[in-house]
C-alpha cells in the first residue's frame, strides 16, 4: 500500500515541494522493494516499473520526481537475481535521500554566503532549500529581515512565515500582488525551483516570474536554490516543462463558479521565469549562472546529449 499512498499524498499535496516529493517517492520505491517477493529479477523489474509509474502520475512539474525515480530504478541494472534487484533499489534509494539531505544543508551555506548582514530579503512559495539559506545566514549572526508572499491559491506562504517565526526572524507577510510595493524595500530575492531547464529558466511557484520582473525592474537580485536534481535532462532535447495546472476550485468555491457560467478558473501551479532574470543558482555543487545549466546535467546527472540519443534512440525528443 505504501506507493498508493505515498502517491496519494503527493497529489493532495499532503507530500509537497520538490525536495520533498523527490525524498518521499525514492522511500516508496525502497519500501515497495522491500516488500515484494519477486522470484526472478524480470518480474521483480515489472513490478518496481508498475510502482514507479504511480508515482511519476501524480505531479508534473517537479523534475525531481522523474530524477529520483530514474536515481533509484537504476538500481535494477545487471541485476541477475532477485535479491540483487532488491538489494540495488534499497541501495540507491538510501543513497539518494542521503544526498538530498546533504544538499539540502551544503546548499544552506553556500546561499548563505550570498547573504548580507543587513539584508532584506524576499521569499515567494515554501522552499525548503531558500529557506534553508535564510535560517543559515541567520544563525551565522546576519541581521537580515524577510517578505514572505501568501501563495495564493494555496498559501504556502503560511508554512513559510511559522517557519520563519520559529527560528526568531523578523518576517513581513504581504498578499502576492504588493510584491511591487515593496520591491524597493528589498535587497535579495530568495526562491527554490521545481525544475532547471537546460537554458536556465527556472520552474516555481506561480507568481515566481512576477516577482522576477519586479526584482530585475527595480535592479535587485534573485538567486535561486536548487539540488542539482532539481535540473531537467530531458530539456535537452527540446522537451517542455509541463506546467500542472490543477482545479478551479482552489481558486473559486465550486458554489461560486456555478453561478458564474461564463467564467472559467485558470489554475497553473507554476510558471517560467527566464534565465536573464536570475544571477545565480545556487546548487549543492556550487553557485552557478543560470546559462551553466547543461553542466550540471552533464556533468553531475550524467545525461549527455549523445547518452540521451543512446538510451532513447534520436527519433524522440520525448524519450518515449
Ligand atoms: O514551488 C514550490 C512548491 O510548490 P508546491 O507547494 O505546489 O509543491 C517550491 O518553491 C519548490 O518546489 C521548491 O521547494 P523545495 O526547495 O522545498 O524543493
């Protein structure tokens, strides 16, 4: 039951952010390969694809749940037994949740150090990782001060603000659209991603290209924290990011719409801020510009071009 579940979770956002969804979906797969009795690798290997494909349903746009399902299925390869299929998922699955911890902190730091004593920041979403260099910067003893947005549809901006509360800094709460209103108030803005493209957009938060365009106008600077699973192979090829866009109802009571026939709610999860709007990415490998993005899926995701062409054959961009 632990796919079903885990999966449900994360479509009802009970499991959220990237980071998160990449952890929560790598322990199911382990969890799922720890319960199976599979006698032979093949059979073995079908049911894991079965389980990982449940979970690659649930939420499209977090490119950290496609990579993390790929990280741990890896673990299949050569595989002549059972045990051995079973032994290399549990592997791989432990070393990626143990990775994304330790990213998680490294990147802590390295944002930090791109964090000013006096710094006023702004924040948009919950990310675990942009708020992980503004908790950083501050028990290094920075006097920094935060706007965090609400989120509308779905407030993440709440989880965001009692976080903040917890660790002690000092935090304004502002609706979405003041971010212009006090754009000039801000020093630095901090945000996390759902996916890096190979040319250095940035998938997040609805809002998050807004902010951008308020932040470049107003000649302050965005980084971006992101794993470098975070960062999408597929866009090498052309593919798109799919943007999910969920139900009207988070943004319009379903007994309001009724009334309101010639009114269709549209709900994107996410948007597309361009590379140009982003000074750095700061990943646990290091900061980079945005333009260095194949790099990273180069040279710490392993998927070159030619590897793509390799396992997928040239005729599909898709990889299917
Ligand atoms: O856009 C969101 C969450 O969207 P949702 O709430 O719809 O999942 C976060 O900014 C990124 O996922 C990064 O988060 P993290 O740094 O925690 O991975």
């Amino acid at each position: 039951m632990i796919v079903p579940d885990t999966a449900e979770k994360i479509k009802s956002m009970e499991i959220r952010g990237a980071g998160r969804i990449g952890r929560a979906a790598a322990e199911a797969l382990r969890d799922h390969a720890v319960s199976l009795s599979a006698r032979d690798p093949g059979s073995f290997r079908q049911e894991m694809e079965r389980a990982a494909a449940i979970l690659l349903a649930t939420r499209p746009t977090a490119v950290s749940l496609p990579n993390a399902v790929h990280i741990v299925m890896a673990g299949l390869e050569g595989a002549t037994s059972a045990e051995a299929a079973q032994a290399g998922v549990i592997r791989r699955a432990e070393e990626f949740i143990r990775s994304s911890q330790n990213a998680v902190e490294q990147i802590a730091k390295f944002g930090a150090s791109h964090i000013r004593d006096g710094d006023t920041i702004l924040t948009h979403c919950n990310s675990e990782v942009a708020l992980g260099c503004i908790i950083e910067a501050h028990r290094q003893g920075k006097e920094i001060e935060v706007f965090a947005t609400e989120v509308r549809p779905r407030n993440q901006g709440l989880i965001t603000i009692r976080t903040l509360n917890d660790a002690g800094i000092k935090t304004n709460f502002i609706v979405d659209s003041a971010v212009r209103s006090f754009i000039h108030d801000i020093d630095l803005v901090v945000v996390g991603a759902d996916a890096v493209t190979v040319n250095g957009a940035v998938v997040n938060k609805i809002g998050t290209a807004q902010v951008a365009h308020s932040a470049r106008e107003a000649r302050v600077n965005m980084i971006v924290a992101a794993e470098t699973y975070k960062f999408a192979p597929r866009t090498i090829l052309g593919e798109l990011i799919r943007i999910e866009e969920r139900a009207g109802s988070e943004v319009l009571p379903d007994e309001i719409a009724r009334t309101l026939p010639h009114v269709t709610v549209r709900n994107p999860a996410f948007d597309v801020t361009p590379a140009n709007y982003i000074d750095l990415i700061v990943t646990e490998k290091g900061a980079i510009p945005p333009q260095m993005a194949y790099v990273i899926i180069r040279d710490y995701l392993g998927w070159g071009i030619d590897t793509f062409h390799e396992t997928f054959g040239p005729e599909s961009p898709n990889g299917e």
